[in-house]
C-alpha cells in the first residue's frame, strides 16, 4: 500500500514541477520577445502591457470585476 502512495505522490509532484516550468518558461519567453511582437502587431507599450497583465490575472482566475 505504501508503495502505490509513494508512486502517486511522485506522479502529483512531477505534474505539477511540469506545470510550474511552464508558467515560468511562458514568462521567460514573453519578456524576451515582447518588443519583436509589439513591434510586428503595432501595439505601443501600454498595450503590450495590457496583453500580459490580463493573461496573469487569466493564469490566477482573476478578472477585473473581482479585483476592485
């Protein structure tokens, strides 16, 4: 019984390692290629910043309505 315990806590902590890398690699590669995509999309600052801050709370289950 222990045994099949151990396997599925390993199974739990590597789907959620795997899901954390995401999150962090989506991160990584925004911020490394937002000016190139605002540039080719003709977005200015404010909006490229928009994009990713409503992509965040979306990420959280945040909307605007539950933040004020």
């Amino acid at each position: 019984m222990a045994n099949g315990a151990t396997h599925v806590a390993r199974v739990v902590s590597v789907v959620a390692a795997t899901i954390i890398s995401l999150s962090c690699g989506t991160n990584y590669v925004y911020s490394a290629w937002a000016p190139q995509f605002a540039e080719r999309l003709r977005l200015s600052s404010t909006e490229s910043n928009l994009i990713v801050s409503e992509f965040h709370s979306s990420l959280q289950g945040r909307s605007d309505a539950d933040s004020s």
